[in-house]
C-alpha cells in the first residue's frame, strides 16, 4: 500500500487553496475593479475565511500581482512554447503573431481584465507597471533575442520587436477592448500578414 505523507497533502490542499482564491479574486477584480474589491470579498468569491486568503496573500497588490503574474505565464507559455524559438522567420513571425492575436480575441476574461487595468491605471500606475514587467517584458525580450539573429539582417531588433506588439495589442485594443470592430472593421489574416511583410522585407 502506498502511503500518501502527511506534509504532500497539506501541500497540494494549499494549491488548491490558492488556485480557489485566485479564481475567486479574477471574479471579483473583473466585476468591481480593483478598488472595489476587497480582500472579505475575494474570500467570499472564493469560499474560503479572509484568515486563509492572508495566509497566502499578504495584501491586496500581492494578490493581483500574483494573478497577473500567472496570467501572463500562461500566456506566454502558449504563444512561445518551452522551448527557444527557431526556424523560417516568415513562418515563425507569422506563427507567433497569429497564436498572441487569436488568444487576446478570443479570450473573453483576459479583455475585461485588460479593461479592469487600464480603467485602474491612472489612480494605480503600479498596476499598470506590474502588466507591463510581467506580461509586455518577457514577451517582447523573446522576440528580440529571436530578431537579433545575424541571418535576418534587422538592425534593430528591439525596436522592431515592439513595433509588432505595439500593432497586436492597438489591434485588441481597439477592436475588442474598446468595441470598435463595427467602426474600423479588419480581418486579422490582413494585419498579421501585413507586419510579417514589413519585418521580412527589413530582413532582405
């Protein structure tokens, strides 16, 4: 018989306990923002005592950070995979564009909580400054460091990496965030195929 120790389920009890308070804070931030939630009420959402929701979480910018800090490995993950990224730059630029724009419109809580963050952002900059670090940051370094490879020839791969996010996320934006896809419709295919046009003709 195999025996289950006493320290592994207290340790997967508290994963399941921190997962069930950020389920319940996501809920909460989406639905009052930022300051209207409070830490009784992610206990709430989250069926667990306000005693358990500080024992994982020091306060209320901790909480979010945390959330944010997931969402975005998440994200990440699934755009970049684990691996470095290599291969044809048409095909890999165009790959890579195409998984970040599919999973910012068709994920309906990550534009509302991108609506909860910008709405936040002028009374709560550092929120703001949390996206940007764990979300923006890490997304575009592994685009650099993919464009500064000598055989595309791009002479500025940093700059040329946020050009491509800076036009995927004026695109969400726009389009989801705001509402404004009745008013300046496009297709995606033509915005993708557009950027991924430009950064290889740079590379020629």
């Amino acid at each position: 018989m195999v025996r289950i120790k006493a320290e592994e389920v207290d340790r997967d009890n508290s994963v399941d306990k921190v997962q069930q308070i950020l389920q319940g804070a996501m809920q909460e931030f989406l639905q009052h923002g930022y300051a209207g939630t409070s830490m009784d009420r992610v206990a709430v959402a989250a069926g667990v005592s306000k005693a358990t929701v500080y024992s994982h979480f020091q306060d209320k910018e901790g909480l979010f950070k945390v959330l944010l800090e997931q969402l975005a490995s998440k994200k990440n993950s699934s755009i970049f995979g684990t691996e470095p990224i290599e291969g044809e730059p048409a095909a890999i630029l165009h790959q890579v564009a195409t998984k970040a724009l599919e999973q910012m419109l068709n994920d309906k809580e990550h534009s509302a909580f991108m609506r909860v963050l910008i709405g936040e952002s002028g009374r709560f900059p550092e929120l703001a400054q949390i996206c940007v670090r764990a979300l923006i940051k890490p997304v575009a370094e592994t685009l650099t460091q993919y464009l500064a490879a000598p055989e595309l020839k791009i002479p500025d791969p940093e700059a040329t990496a946020r050009i491509l996010i800076g036009a995927l996320v004026h695109f969400h934006i726009t389009q989801n965030v705001m509402h404004g896809e009745d008013i300046i419709p496009m297709e995606s295919d033509r915005l993708i195929n557009a950027l991924t046009h430009l950064i290889n003709k740079c590379a020629d």
